[in-house]
C-alpha cells in the first residue's frame, strides 16, 4: 500500500507517484519553490539544416528520428478538443515500432481518444497524466490504468514542465498552419484550431519538437504562435485536426430554463455588488451556464452605458459578438471554443492571444487570473465549506479534467452558478468527494434556490444585503436539497489511488481513490 | 600577462577573461555545447501582488528592491539607440547609492552614454561587454577601463543568456508603453521605439526585471512585446526615451555617388547571379549603402514584376515603403531604424516582430539568418582571405559594435559593398586588424573599382561570368588600393588586451589590444 500523509487540506495523500517524489500541498500560496527552472539540453544551429528545412515524410519518420524509445514522454496539445487527429496516429506507430511504458502527456484527452485504451491495456502506454474526459476517465477509475494518473490544471501543467518536474521527450503540435522552419499557427488553414498556446511550454522545454501540419507555407508562416526555433521537425499529414469537433457539449450556451435562471441571478449579483462596473473584467468558464452569464452582462452593461476592459477567453461566439458590439475592449483568449472564436482572433488584434504562462502559471512573477474581476466556473460538487470539485462526480467516478479551473479560483470574485441537484442528487455536500479548489478562493454559490456568500467575503455580504436577492447560508442550501433529495450516499472507495490532483503549485491536494464497485 | 592560445583561426586570445573561463574560437560550426540552458530562479505568485499591481515610486526604489549592490550586471536594451534616456540615471542611482564593481551588459551603447566614463573611471562601474560606439569605445580603447571589454553579436548576446555564460541580475527595459503589470510594448505611446526584441532574454532570463516607461495603460497593455510575467517592478517616468535620436547617422541613405554607385553595382550583381528572382529575400544592414541597395533592389523587382517574399529589418521608410507597395510580403523586422518603421510596425501585420532569439541565437534550433538569400553588409576591412572586421578601424581604435553583423554572415550569400579606400587608408587589407568574421562566410565584396568574389563561390563565379561586370580578384583589388593609397602602416599594439570578441557560439575568435600610442 501507498504510503500516505494528511496535507494541509487534510486529505491523504501519497508522497510517492509512479516512483516519483512529490510534495503534499501546503495551503494556498504556502509552498515556496525552490530551486531553478528546467534548463532544456543547448542546441546548435550546427545540428540542424542550414537552410531551415525540417520537413520529414512522414509522422513515423519523425517519431523515429526524434528517438523514440520505451518510458519516453510524449506530450500533446487539445486546442483540437474531440477533433484531434494526431495522437491515435502517434500512438499506433509508437505500438507497432514495438515501443513500450510511454507517459502521455496531454494537456487534455477528449472521447476521441478511446482509440488509445487497448494502448493502455497492452503497456504500450503506461499512464496518462493530463485530464481524463468520458472513456478513459472510466477506465482510469476502474483501476487499470498501469500508471498512477496525474490530473493538473491548465496552469499546473505549464508549472510542472518549467519546474522540470515532468520532462517531455517529444511533444507533438499539431497546427493549421506552419513552415517547413517550424514556425506554427492555429489561426489559418482548413484545419484552424485558433490557439497553440497548450503547446507553448511543450515547445520550450520539450527535448524534442515535432509540428505536424496539414497546411504548409514557405517560411515565413506569420504570425508564429510556435516558434520555429524550438522545433526540430515538421511533418505534413492529409488532415492535422478536425476545427468542427471544437465545439462540444460545454460550448454551447445553455437552453434549460433552469440554468438560464442562473445564469441571470449570477449576472444580478454582480450587478446589485457593484462589480460589474465601467472598466470591469470578467471570464466565464466553457459551462452552458457560464456562457450565459455573459450574454446577461451584455444586457446589463448595455443597459448602463459601460464597457468591459477586457474578458478573458475561452471565446466563443457570444463573447466576440461582445467584442464586436464594444462592450468588451480585448477578448484575452487562451483556448477558442468555437469557429467564430477562430475567426475573431484571425482578424482583430484586440482579440488577443494569451497562453497558460501568461494567464495561469502561479510558478512566475503575478500571472492573468489575479486581475480578472469576477470569474464564472462551474462544479460538479462544492461543499459546506466551499470547497470545490470539478473531476468526480459524486458517485466517484472521476469523469473531468481541471482545466484552467483552480487558476481562475485566484480571481478577486470567484462564482459558481450550479443547480441545487442534478439527477436527483444535490451538488453541496458535508465534504466534497475530491478536493481541487480551497474553499477560501470560492467566494459565491449561485443555485436556483439561494445564493451562498462565503462568510470570507464580508464585503460581499454587505454590497448584497439590501439586493431582494435570495441570499442564504451553503447550510440553509445544503438542507433545502436534502429536504428534497435525502442525503445522498456516499461512494465506497478501495485504498487504491488510481490518480492525484495537483494543486497550481505543483503540491497534492487530493487523490482518487478506486470505487469499491470496481474492485 | 594574459595566458594566450591560438585558436582556431590563428588570433592569440585568452582562456579566462575577468577571472572566467572562455572557449577559445574553433571553426564555424565547429564547437558544440555542452551542458544545459541557463536555469532562472522558480519564482511564485505567492511573492507577487495579487491585483498584478507592480508599480513602484521611482527608478531609486525599484533599484533597491531589485537588490542593486556590489558586482552586480546591470542589463539594457539599446532600442532608442542614442536616444536613451534611462541607463544614466541608473547608473547615477549606483553612484548616489556607494554601489561598486557593476558590470554593464547593455545590447549596445551610444555616444549618449559618455555620461558614465567617470562611472568607469571611479569604479561604479567595472566593465561593459556589449559594443561600445564612439566616446566608450575610445575610452576601452585607451586601456582605461577596468574590466575587459567583452563584444558579442546581437545574436551572441541572447546565446550568452540563454547558455548562463552572462547572469543578469537587474534588467532595465525602458518601454514606449507598459501597464501595471509589466506588460510592455514598444509600439505606442510618445516614446515609442519599435521593438523591445533586445530586452527578450533580459526579461526570460533575469534575475530581477524593471519595466520603465512613462505611457502607463490599465492593464492589458496589448500587444505585449514583453511579457509582465517576468516583470518585478514598474516605474513610471517622465520620458522613457527619445525616439526622435533613433535616426542615427547609419540609417540614413547615402547621398554620395560614389556610395550610390556601389549600391548599384551590389544590386546589378545580385540580378545578373538570380539572386534577386520572385519569392526571394534580402536583408540590407543599417549603413547608407547598404540601405540604398534596398532602393536599386526595389527599382529590379518593379521591372522584373516580381516581389520578395521578405525583407528581414532593421526597417527604415523604404523597406517600409517597398512593403506598402506590394514589393515585399513581410518585413521581419528586429529593430526600427526610423519612426516610419514604428509606424508600419503598428499598422501593418505583415509588419512582424522578431527578436535575436527568432533571428540571430545560434544556440537553438535553427534561426531566420540562415533562410536569407541575400545580405548586404559594411565592414570597416576585408582581408584577402574575405575574413571581416568591423569593430576597429585598421588604426586599431575599437569605435563600433557587432549588432547583428556575424549573424547575418549564416545568410545563403553575403555580400559586402565597401570603398576601395576611405581617407586614403585601403579597406582591402594583407589581416583583418581584429577579426570578427571568418572568411568562409563573406561571399562577394563590391567596391568601385570592382567585384571579388570568394573562391569558395564557384556557382557565383560562373553565374556572374558574362555579366559585364567588373569581377577582380580581392588581390587585384587590394593591389589597386595600394597603387593609389600606398601600402598602409599597421598599428602598433601592446600586449594588453581591452576587449574579446566573440563568435556566435561564444568562443573567443579574437582580441583587441591596446595601442602602443596609449601606453
């Protein structure tokens, strides 16, 4: 059995994973780092074609010429989401050049990637660290994955690469457009994805860098999101993603009346507490509720004559509509989660590119999310003490990845809109099943029932006071859905992690522990 | 005395310098790194101001938070070139503050910049290493300086960073537009300067940065040429710099016929070899001949209907104006000459930014310099082996840096446009009075009197056979000069070395020494 010890959330956590040291988290801006910056291997231009011309024939070519070998990480971006292209194909070389015990490195996996568990069945893989949607979060929670996963947020992971805590031997960067230099972007081609910010620190530190491209320029491909001069090959393919599968179930804004109730009171909150003000910022998660919030501030400041300074992405359509209108002056955008997102960051340079070094890696000098406003996130559980959990479900299957969502708790308001209960079961709990927020970063539950102001925030509590909104303690809303729903069970777990949250500061928060049910 | 060994293109040169060890020069391409990039300090938001609010009262402040003491390297950028108006006041900071022994490593410094020498009489200062133009080049030159002089290419200059060969304590990047943050461009604002591009490594990879500008915006300052991540303090002054004193004497076309006729010569021979063909691209230096070439190379282009696919910068108004025209796709620009580069900059996306990284570091994975056609360069001599020098003057005074000068020999042809004599002393000599580039690398020198073309260019000889140019040999050349000149008097220097200069890959590919006439 693992050896654990209680972090400073009081969680038991492993201070060993996959063989690796790491470091229980200490509370919220506690753990000072120490220690320097992975400094990546010196290259020479010696080393590499003197006219610039990295291109390889083929992904296989590159894969072998990058060196791949057994226990390599391969890292990858998901600014693609379901429509990736790329990586079953890296996979399905690396399995039949008999390669095997590889660590992907994702900054996400989509549905689209249940291509890869016989992957992970027969070794060739041996774990995954980088969140786990749909499939393979099923297989993960029913133990057999080989490896111990390792979840972190979207800043986390940029963390976690600088701090040299994980190693990328060959990323992969699959791109709309790019040179036969390597220079790369995802805003032009047929197979635009927007960004390529997921892959920047993937670019920088990763030993070796293949992009991969359907649309290939002469140099100079401009603007570059992927500098050429971290890239050693450049390969094209028919198709290096598909920008249609972009939009996924949390990128549309909601229809349900519920939600859309909300969404509304979340906006009147902010509105009735002064936030939302000339000059204000503000992010609303992928959430179909959260998109609706912004749709609601819209109204609202159109309604006061006051503009946004900024809001930060992921965009969509409804935020460059905002753009567009004048009631936002820059969208800073670091993931486009639909076409017209694609679109705007092509053609209007105050639809700014940001990347997770810019807007959440908590391992630099002040990053984006501490100056935004207010943030709107969602949450499949928060608990009495506000607490959050965005990567189980009650029932414990771990079924999400972070995203950028403990970053964003760093924001000066952080809200989430959630029902009171989904499918008859209630999201605030005694505890919440996986700790991934401090409930001293969430500062306001929106539910349909009441709103809940984290007694931290007495400024809060005082602007809303005279509101004729419906505030209430988490308590009162706890009792209110058990009232309606009972108590709900609590899953039973084995002693088995099957995976670790990591805190933005590289430190454990939490673990997931194997259900019972699957033992 | 200096232990000397011979390197590898036969200069003595030193093995330590200031008491650190350095790589003797060993060939082009010849010397591989070893070890790994320079590791910052893993720093934490936690130390940060949570609003991202990093403004400080004054320079003074910032300074003494930054920790400014004893031994400390003091980093600028030289992006205002004469029209610095920052790095005085620092260094008059140091000296009202008792701080001793600093080493200055500005990208490059100017004649406004006289101010320090009692600094680096009285020891404030210990050594600079970055070019020294005009008043500080002849101070080193004297051998009053206490350190030695270490001189790099602007692409040397980022390697020296990025390799940790130079750990920069306090950076100093004074910015035309910054917000709270740090964020910073050089774009807007009435100090405008174009790029930021030589304060990159700077902000990565220092200690301690302060942004310094007098055009303070809320956050976000888009676009960022420097990213606030990396920012510690910001100061807001009464002027960052003045840009009207970026025009300086080497941007300004030439107005000489005789200058014009080798600018012409330079571009008849680039049309008769087909260098100059649709899709092409070129690169002309900041001197007035070199920018004139730009000028016959556009009236070519317009004739044949043909455009280039780029135009790498330093821009000025007529590569600006060529771009406006459709002549060239994309300026790829590193530093703006002129205010209209400024402008175009701002405007025009086809307009891009690059930095030394991008375009010059030899240690990456490749840069722009090599997927240059063609660049036309000065020198202040030429040898008969096509070795190059432009730091001194074959009086042996050191009056000049190497900018970019080395980076661009890497281009697919180089070609030096040069009078046969200036004040009657022959540019054409028996040894290169310092070298700074090796003879492999020059292609082709222009002079009035006719072209020679490096033996190692069979293709450029063949192709220029039948074009009714004057093709020579370099010793025909050097020989016309003498006829006319006489043979000239070599300088007379003592042991003492005053300043390295460095190749691309930081070997020491030769000296400068102290003239006998200052002992």
């Amino acid at each position: 059995m693992t050896k654990t010890v209680k972090n400073a959330a009081g969680r038991l956590v492993p201070t060993e994973i996959n063989g690796e040291k790491h470091i229980p988290y200490k509370g919220v801006g506690k753990h000072k780092p120490e220690g320097r910056k992975h400094a990546p291997r010196i290259p020479t231009n010696a080393d590499y074609p003197p006219d610039g011309n990295k291109l390889v024939d083929n992904l296989k070519d590159a894969l072998i010429k990058a060196g791949l070998k057994d226990g390599m990480t391969i890292s990858s971006h998901h600014h693609f989401r379901n429509g990736d292209l790329i990586m079953n194909k890296v996979f399905d070389t690396a399995k039949e050049l008999g390669v095997k015990n590889l660590r992907w490195f994702p900054s996400a996996s989509f549905p689209c990637h249940e291509h890869l568990i016989p992957y992970l069945e027969d070794g060739t893989i041996q774990r995954i660290e980088g969140s786990m949607n749909g499939p393979l979060g099923r297989f993960t929670s029913e133990g057999k994955m080989k490896g111990t996963a390792i979840l972190r947020s979207h800043g986390g992971r940029y963390q976690a690469v600088q701090d040299g805590e994980v190693q990328i031997d060959i990323a992969i960067i699959a791109a709309g457009t790019a040179d036969p230099f390597g220079n790369a972007n995802g805003l032009t081609g047929t197979s635009a994805s927007g960004l390529l910010g997921f892959a920047l620190a993937d670019s920088q530190y990763a030993d070796k860098v293949i992009v991969v491209t359907d649309n290939l320029v002469p140099f100079p491909c401009v603007p570059w999101q992927i500098q050429g001069n971290y890239v050693d090959y450049v390969v094209k393919v028919d198709k290096a993603g598909d920008p249609d599968k972009i939009v996924s179930g949390t990128t549309q804004i909601t229809k349900s009346p519920d939600r859309l109730l909300l969404a509304e009171m979340t906006a009147k909150f902010c509105e009735a507490t002064g936030i939302i003000k000339d000059g204000f910022s503000f992010q609303t998660g992928a959430g179909g509720t959260s998109l609706a919030v912004s749709k609601y501030f819209g109204d609202i400041m159109r309604e006061k004559g006051i503009k946004a300074r900024f809001a930060r992405g992921g965009s969509n359509k409804y935020l460059v509509e905002m753009l567009e209108e004048g009631l936002i002056e820059y969208i800073l955008d670091g993931q486009t989660f639909d076409l017209e997102g694609v679109r705007s960051m092509r053609e209007n340079p105050n639809h700014t590119w940001t990347s997770p070094f810019t807007s959440y890696n908590y391992h630099s000098k002040g990053n984006f999310a501490g100056m935004v406003d207010v943030v709107i996130l969602g949450a499949t559980e928060v608990d009495v003490n506000f607490n959050g959990n965005v990567v189980t479900h009650s029932d414990g299957l771990l079924m999400h990845g972070i995203g950028g969502w403990q970053n964003c708790l760093f924001s000066k308001t952080v809200i989430l809109p959630l029902p009171l209960f989904r499918n008859r079961i209630p999201v605030i709990v005694d505890e919440v099943t996986t700790l991934v927020g401090p409930g001293e970063l969430i500062d306001v539950i929106v539910t349909e029932r009441g709103i809940a102001i984290n007694p931290l925030r007495k400024d809060l509590i005082e602007a809303s006071k005279n509101s004729g909104l419906p505030i209430k303690t988490i308590q009162e809303l706890k009792e209110e859905a058990e009232k309606i729903c009972g108590k709900p069970q609590k899953p039973e777990f084995t002693d088995e992690i099957i995976a670790a949250i990591k805190w933005v500061d590289g430190t454990v928060i939490d673990v997931v522990r194997k259900l019972k049910k699957f033992d």
